[in-house]
C-alpha cells in the first residue's frame, strides 16, 4: 500500500495545509483510535507535545478523535518524544502519541506513534490507520466513548528514568554543563536531569513562547552552545532539538561533535569493557567511522537514511548501539528510541569512567571530507540506467583508492539526486563529486 500520509517519522507538515488540519488531525485520532480499539479491550494513549502553539489545537482534536472512537486519553503536556515512548511503556498503555515537528521551524507540526512497548509503531500499523481513514468518522454511544486525564507527574517520571540510565555509582560532580534545550519539549526537564546527578547546569533555550522553537538555539543551531560555553567556561555542552530525540555536544573550547563522533565516543569505551556485538549507522555515516569501528573489531552496517531504518537493522540483528550523524543516536539497553538525554549521558558515563575529555575519547577518529551534490532531475528520473552515471561513479570510486566511497541516491521527497562523495584528498574529493553530478545532469537534460 503506497503511504498517502505517513512518513518515515509519522505525518508532519505546515499547519494549516492538508495534512496539518484540524479535520484530519480529527480524523487521524478517530482512525488510528478505531484501529487500536480493534486490539485491545480497554484502549488507552498517551500525547504529549512539544511546544509549539499550534499543539493546543492538535491536541485537542486527536483528543476529540480518540475519544469518540472510545479511547481514553491520558495528556502529559510538554515532554520529549522519548519521555513519552517510555511512559506509554511504563504505563502498560496502548500506545503513546507525540505532537511535534523536531527540529522543524514552529510554523510546521507533526504526529507520530509509539506503540506500547515504546516502539515506533509498526508499517503494518500505520497502513491500518491508513486504510482507516477512508471510512466516514463516527462517534461511540455516550456509554463507551473515551475519557481523559491529565498525568500529573509525567515529567518527574521521566527525569528519574533519565536519571536510571547513569551509572548509579557516578555523578557529575565537579562539572558545569551548559545545556541548550531549543526552546522546545525538553526545557522543563533536560536541567534537572543533569542538575540532579550532580552537575552545575548553565540552561539556554528554555524560555518557549510558542514561536521560538528551534529558533537560533538547539542541536540544529550550536552557534548559541559555543558562545555559552566559552562565555561560562564549562567543561561541556550539550544541545537538543525541539522534541529531544537529537543530540550534539561541544567541549570546553567549544569544538562540536556530531552524532558520528558521539557515537565513537561511546562504542569505543563500551569496547574497551567488552565485546560490542554490532553498530548499525545510515548511508550517510561518515566513511572514517566505519574504518575506526573495523580497528575496534566492531561489525558495522548501514540503514537508509533515518532513524526509523537504524532501529530496524539494529533489531534485525539484535545489537544494541547505532545512530545518525544528524545526533539522532540509538542506545537500546537503554531505551526503545532515540533519546538525546539519555545519549549525552552515555557519553557522560564514558568521559567519566575512563577518566578522559571527549577530545581524548575522539582524538583517533579522524573525520574524512564528505562532499554532497544536489542535482535536480526529472520527476521519476532512474540514475541506475544512464550507462554514462555508473562509468562517472566506477571512475571516481577508482580515484578515491579505496579510501573512500561514492553513493548517489533520490531524495524522498523532492526532485533531486543527491550525489555523495567522501575519502581523502579533498580536492580528489570535490573534483570526482562535481564530475559525477556533471554527468548526471546532462543524462537528466535528455
């Protein structure tokens, strides 16, 4: 069944255009509702939102929707996307559903399902609900339809579930941490967690308004991270997206690292306590990853690109850690999801039992140029059976020698082909990656 709505991260777009109405966001709550009461006796989920101004509106009509199909409701308020994949879980509910767009601008939303085993929610799920929303919307006899409370301590669960994912015999003590919120789901939260386990917090972008998420501050704009760090000489920062889920971190000189290095920096230390069965990344994962997890004697693989594919690969293959180079990272003795708190602290745990910096932790991954081309082609153009596309890439794959890699793959939701090269030198780099998007646009002229 071909998706009309929903996406890799559940259904998201401009408020106010079709997806993103208040009669389909109705009629969304009322499907995935009538779907869910097909499966369980006493239906029950969770919302929660981030905080954009349009969550009021959305949130009230899934709650209409739900409840009409005789769902009950339970709302949490503002709270990161995990914090409610762990609560639906935790609450032995029939699924958790999160109003946000991540690191989206506050003119778009978004709405995506966990199930209740803190999972995202199943295709074949998700192509239920689908099919569900062809049917005319109805309402339950007054008897059966849902009801709804507020979960008073939602925030506190969380936090001390956080907090539950930190070594217990360590602390961060001695530590300032600078933590940037982006002014979304995390704000209330993400302070006290690590504030509660010891360390001195300088919070930044936690003042939401509505209209400000993600709005200069967060892991998508680390401009704000530097500057507090270096202005309040912390030792660390970290930095989150609207709904929590992403992470980045910056050392007391300000220096960024990305989900790749992050993620080094906790498979290396996790490696040098045990085997590490496996990491999962995506087709975008920096190629010096992928040689460094090689010398660990890791096995690595890659997923499309997307969260949702690290997941899967990971528990295809039943290993534990993987991620995105965008911060999105998967600790899965942890947690079902990604979770930017519970990852930073991750790494916490590393930089503190192995007594190193996290320049120390990364200072044998040495990052290759990644070069990335978007070149625009016809609606339904198939790069693979241009014979002059594939000499083109044979030819710069020759001239990396094995140092590198070339991958060309379609954009998913717009008219483009997107042309990657990575590898050492640089120039070598630019020059095959400019060579192969030549040729493809003149395959694409006709």
């Amino acid at each position: 069944m071909t998706r009309r709505y929903f996406g890799t991260d559940g259904v998201r777009g401009t408020v106010g255009q079709s997806p993103m109405t208040p009669d389909f966001v109705l009629r969304l709550g009322y499907a995935a509702g009538k779907v869910l009461a097909g499966k369980a006796s006493h239906p029950a989920v969770l919302i929660g939102k981030d905080t954009r101004i349009s969550g009021y509106m959305i949130e009230a009509a899934l709650e209409a929707g739900f409840s009409a199909a005789g769902v009950d409701v339970l709302l949490c308020g503002p709270l990161p996307t995990p914090g409610v994949a762990y609560l639906a879980r935790a609450l032995r509910l029939s699924a958790g559903v999160v109003i946000s767009a991540s690191h989206n601008p506050y003119a778009d939303n978004g709405i995506k399902f966990f199930s209740g085993d803190g999972y995202k929610l199943p295709d074949v799920v998700e192509a239920d609900i689908e099919r569900a929303l062809d049917a005319p919307i109805g309402c339950n006899a007054s008897a059966t339809l849902g009801k709804a409370r507020r979960v008073e301590d939602a925030a506190g669960r969380y936090v001390e579930f956080c907090k539950n994912c930190f070594p217990a015999q360590l602390d961060l003590r001695g530590l300032r941490v600078v933590v940037d919120c982006a002014h979304g789901a995390a704000y209330s939260v993400a302070p006290n967690v690590f504030h509660e386990l010891g360390a001195e917090v300088v919070p930044i972008g936690v003042s939401p308004d509505g209209f400000n998420i993600n709005d200069m501050f967060g892991a998508s704009n680390p401009q704000q991270l530097e500057t507090a760090v270096r202005l309040h000489k912390a030792d660390l920062g970290i930095a989150l997206d609207g709904d929590g889920d992403r992470l980045l971190m910056a050392d007391a000189a300000g220096r960024l690292y990305d989900g790749d290095q992050l993620l080094y920096a906790i498979v290396k230390h996790r490696a040098a306590k045990g085997k590490v069965a496996g990491v999962a990344g995506t087709l975008m994962t920096n190629f010096a990853l992928e040689q460094a997890f090689a010398k660990l004697g890791v096995p690595f693989a890659r997923a499309r690109v997307g969260d949702r594919y690290v997941l899967e690969l990971l528990r295809e293959k039943g290993w534990l850690l993987g991620g995105e180079n965008s911060g999105h990272l998967l600790c899965l003795d942890k947690h079902t999801t990604g979770d930017g708190i519970v990852s930073a602290l991750q790494v916490l745990a590393a930089m503190r039992e192995s007594k190193k910096s996290l320049a120390e932790l990364t200072a044998d991954l040495v990052m290759v140029p990644q070069v990335l081309v978007n070149v625009t082609v016809p609606k339904g153009f198939d790069w693979t059976q241009h014979k002059a596309i594939g000499e083109a890439q044979a030819a710069a794959e020759k001239s990396l020698n094995g140092k590198g890699r070339v991958l060309l793959r379609p954009s998913g939701t717009e008219p483009l082909l997107r042309v990657m090269v990575e590898g050492e030198p640089k120039q070598v780099v630019e020059a095959a990656a400019n060579s192969i998007a030549a040729v493809v646009r003149r395959a694409a002229a006709g």
